[in-house]
C-alpha cells in the first residue's frame, strides 16, 4: 500500500463479512450466476426468482454497469443525510473501504464507471429554470447533461472526487424526497468493474 493510493467506500450488511471474506465484493451479475452465493444472498425461492429477474432486465437496459460491478462512494457518507429512513439506517449496513490503487494495480482492465456525476434536478426540462441550470453547468443541452452524469472515470479523476468533502458530494441528495426511496440520488458515486465481476477481499477494510 502507497500514502498514494485512492481508496473508496462502500456500505455492507452486517452479515455479510464472512462471505466477503471468502468470495469478495461481488457484482450481482455474479452473484445472480452462482447458485450457492444466490441463496446466501436471496433465501427465499421467490427472492431468488425476483432477484435474477431484475438483473437479467438491467444487463439489456440502460444501465448494465450497475449490476456489473459493486457501488462505491468517492468519501464517507454525509452523516446528516442519513436520516433513520435511508437504507444504510434502516438496513444497519456497514462501512468497508476498498484501495482503488492496489485493485487496478493487479487488475488493469477494470473499468470505473460514475454515475449521479452531476445533478439533474426535478426541474421540469422545458423550464426556464432548468435552461439555467444546464448553462451553469456548462451544457447546452439535456443529452450533454446526461451523458456528462454516467461514464467510465480515470483513477486520476476519481481521485479528484475523493478530495470532496462528503458534504460537498450529498450537497444535491434532497432528504425529504429521497430518504427511503434512493440510495445516493444525484450523489457521485460508480460501480467497480473488474473483469471477474468480483472486488478480491485483500483490497477491502471493515471499519
């Protein structure tokens, strides 16, 4: 390990330490493959059903990365965002950070891909609101906007958010309307994809 290396975090159930220890951080394209990890992960027959359902429907829509790699934050969470309805609350889920730097180091061709990387607002697109809100991003147009929001990042440029405060980063997850609903909503965060779909249990720390 360098005094250089990028780390990221991600949040876990509190039983699933020993199956990260043993398998590692797995994507759920990986998971929803192997039905020994599946029934650890959906118990029941219905759960396991539903589970690889939505993740057969993911892998054909609009955003396959996020069943094919594990979600990662660029810091710790925004503590005051977390409200008791929030999931990490409510699912009592704990924090593990993951050295980025060592991980690409053995695994070169994974891929980092951000998303929620700008916020889009629930401002209707034909305002003149959003127009403004577009220009002070510095886009033109909603298609500039969204294809800024999702895509594969630099080691460099994930570093660049890990310096962010995590205020900073939650400054646009809007409690009232999210807290309960979405996980990180117009929160920077990615998905880790390494070509196994697996995060190796030898980058990862349980704080």
């Amino acid at each position: 390990m360098s005094v250089r290396d990028v780390f990221v975090y991600s949040a876990v159930p509190p039983k699933a330490k020993s199956t990260i220890l043993e398998y590692g951080l797995l994507s759920a394209e990986h998971i929803a493959k192997n039905p020994e990890l599946l029934k650890i992960a959906r118990p029941t027959k219905k759960e396991r059903e539903d589970f690889i359902k939505s993740v057969e429907k993911r892998l054909v829509g609009n955003s396959p990365e996020s069943v094919l790699g594990p979600s990662v934050f660029f810091t710790e969470v925004d503590e005051s965002k977390i409200t008791k309805d929030h999931f990490i609350k409510k699912w009592k889920l704990k924090q593990i950070r993951i050295n980025l730097s060592a991980l690409l180091r053995a695994e070169p061709d994974t891929i980092i891909f951000g998303i929620e990387l700008l916020p889009i607002t629930t401002l209707s697109f034909r305002s003149k609101a959003f127009k403004e809100h577009l220009h002070s991003l510095g886009f033109d147009n909603v298609k500039q906007l969204i294809e800024a929001r999702r895509r594969p990042l630099t080691l460099k440029e994930v570093r660049a958010y890990t310096k962010k405060s995590p205020e900073e980063l939650w400054a646009w997850y809007d409690v009232d309307k999210y807290s309960g609903r979405f996980y990180a909503a117009d929160v920077p965060h990615a998905f880790i994809i390494t070509p196994s779909g697996v995060i190796p249990s030898k980058f990862i720390e349980f704080l």
